[in-house]
C-alpha cells in the first residue's frame, strides 16, 4: 500500500501524534500533507494533542569562555519535569536577554540595552528550531534612547484574527515641554506577525509600568499593575480591573491562567515560632480565579506552606502549582491531594522560567 492509498482519516490521524520536528518534514512529503498541516483545523487540533513542558532561558550576556557565544534553554518535560539543555540559535546576536512571553508554542525573547531599550526581538518555536528575528517599533528619524524607552512590554495570540502579535508601549519624554509637567507622552504600537508590520494605536493609555509578563487570555494581554489592579488590552482600547481586597497586603501576586480561568496566586506571609525561640517562615497561599470578564473573583484554594514562597512559576500539566520557595528551590502543590512535591531544577544560571505547549506554528 503506497501514502496514495492511506485513508485521508488516517493520515491525519498519524500526522495528529507527530512532533513539531517530523512535522515539518513532513510538509516536503506532498501537496496534500503540506496542506493538512498548515490547515487552522489541524492546528487548533494538535494544540489540545500537545506535549506540555516547562522551559527556562538563560538572561543576561553568554558567558566569556563561549566562542562563538551561546546561552541555554532548559526543558523539563512530564510530570517528573526530565530535564533536556538545547541551545538557543539566535544566543550570539541578543547579549543581554529579556523573556518578553510565551503563548502556543512560541516563545518571544528581546535584547535589551543598558538603558533599556529593546534593540531587536526573535520568535522562536525552539520545538522546530525556527526562529524569526522582529526589528522593534521606530518611529521615522528616532535615534534609540533613554528618552524612547519601553515601559510595558507583552506577547501574545488574537483568536478573532488568527495572529500573534507583539505590544510596545513606549513613553516618549518631550524636553521642549518641561517644566510644564505635560511632557511625558505614551505610545503603543503592535506588531503582527501575519503582516510582518507594526501599526500604532489611537487611545488612552493608562499611566503604568509593569515588570511582569503579560498574560494572554479571551485574546486579550494583561499586565499585574499593583495589588490592586489590572490593566488588559484588546488590541484596541485599555481597560482596568479590580483585584479582590484581600491581596492589598499580599507580599507576593503573581498573574496567571489555569486551566482556562484567568488566575491570581498570592501568598500572605505569617511566622511561626518554632523550636529553640527559632522562627519558621510560613506562607499562607491563596489561588482566585475568574471564568469571565463580569463575574467576581472566586477564591478557589487556599493552602499553607511551612516554607518561605517566594515565587509562583506558573500550573504543571497535571494540575500541580509550581513554586519557588527559600528564592531558589522548587516545589509544586496538589490541589486534589493537597499534597506537596520536591522538584530538583538543575539550573544555575539567572533564568526566566515559563510553561510551553508543543504546538506546530510556521515562523
């Protein structure tokens, strides 16, 4: 029996249970394969059929000793988070490295200057080692400088136009203006990467700054603005959300998605003496949720941790919550078992760590 002779079922079936890598081998095979693969249906399919992993990349400049240069990324994979190293293909050109995002299977890195500018930014599914360098927003004539640096930036995926788009939000500080006090001004600029251009937007911004990663959920990109807030774009106007009262005086908030809901951790210190007059760190941790824009947050778990939890990684693929306790080792909590788990990362380097879905996308 020759491919000709395969049920077109079936086909689809064995292409369904491949890695991103076969994959786009592949599509050399024959029109028709190349076709079913780059279909939206079969992508919206392999998506949910994904592996699930959880990835580290290196920040800051490859070390000296490195000829030509190149920094690592570090896969964990399973619920055992088996560890894989993989150089990243583009290390030599970023020097100083800044994890703008991840969402489907790509990752969005930046390189930024001393002063804070980004110089340029890559795409990378790092499944199928394609990788796509962005040249940064520049308005005609701009000079990069301390002047024209980006205060927010977030990566993410629009449904409604099938796209993966890039936010810059820059503050632009306009000296001719001082001391009016009218003399910052914000501009926000997207990146497409069906179109391959950027295009700016008309609107009010609202005066923040944010250092986390944007979350991408319901198409929208949202940045953690303070215990308070969050702010959310829809790609065309900006919107503000109340966080629940409770985490005023939360000392750690970090923003997420599980399992479809938009998500925040946060983490209540409180010591409790232990033996000897000794005083033992514990962390009461909290996970609210929220299904849709107009419902109320939910508190939905609600644990202790007879450790310091200094971090929240982000949700494993069975569910667990992974996070950083005593600023560098990791543990993750069962929400059914309510049970805890060590988990041994072996990385040594400063890293940014996000979770990752194997998901065919053409760069």
């Amino acid at each position: 029996m020759s491919l000709a002779d395969l049920p077109d079922d079936i086909v689809k079936l064995i292409l369904m249970r491949l890695p991103v890598r076969s994959l786009h081998r592949c599509k050399c095979v024959c029109k028709s394969w190349r076709d079913k693969i780059n279909s939206p249906h079969f992508m919206e399919r392999y998506l949910h059929a994904s592996n699930w992993h959880l990835v580290c990349v290196e920040l800051g400049n490859p070390p000296l000793s490195c000829d030509p240069p190149r920094s690592l990324c570090y896969i964990f994979s399973g619920e055992s988070l088996s560890l894989t190293r993989m150089e990243i293909p583009f290390a030599g050109h970023i020097g100083q490295c800044a994890l703008i995002g991840s969402c489907n299977g790509l990752i969005c890195v930046a390189n930024r200057s001393r002063n804070g500018y980004v110089q340029r930014m890559y795409l990378w599914n790092l499944f199928s080692t394609k990788y796509k360098e962005v040249q940064p927003y520049r308005s005609e004539g701009e000079i990069p400088s301390v002047r024209t640096s980006p205060i927010v930036l977030g990566f993410g995926f629009h449904p409604e136009s099938n796209d993966y788009k890039i936010v810059m939000i820059l503050h632009h500080q306009l000296y001719y203006n001082y001391p009016s006090g009218n003399n910052i001004k914000h501009g926000v600029h997207i990146y497409s990467l069906n179109t391959d251009s950027w295009r700016s937007l008309e609107c009010r911004v609202p005066a923040f700054r944010s250092s986390s990663s944007a979350v991408c959920w319901n198409g929208n990109m949202h940045w953690l603005f303070s215990n308070r807030l969050i702010v959310l774009l829809n790609f065309e106007v900006f919107e503000e959300m109340a966080l629940p009262e409770e985490l005023l005086h939360a000392k750690v908030v970090k923003l997420l998605v599980a399992n479809g809901l938009l998500a925040v951790c946060s983490v209540c210190e409180e010591a409790a003496v232990g033996h000897v007059h000794e005083e033992a760190q514990r962390s009461d941790c909290s996970v609210w949720v929220k299904d849709e824009y107009h419902m109320p947050w939910e508190k939905r778990h609600s644990f202790q941790v007879d450790r310091q939890v200094t971090g929240f990684d982000d949700f494993m693929k069975n569910g667990e919550l992974l996070m950083v306790v005593d600023d560098d080792e990791h543990i993750s909590w069962n929400p059914t078992t309510r049970q805890f788990t060590d988990h041994p990362l072996e990385v040594e380097v400063e890293s940014d760590l996000v979770t990752l879905i194997e998901r065919f996308v053409s760069l």
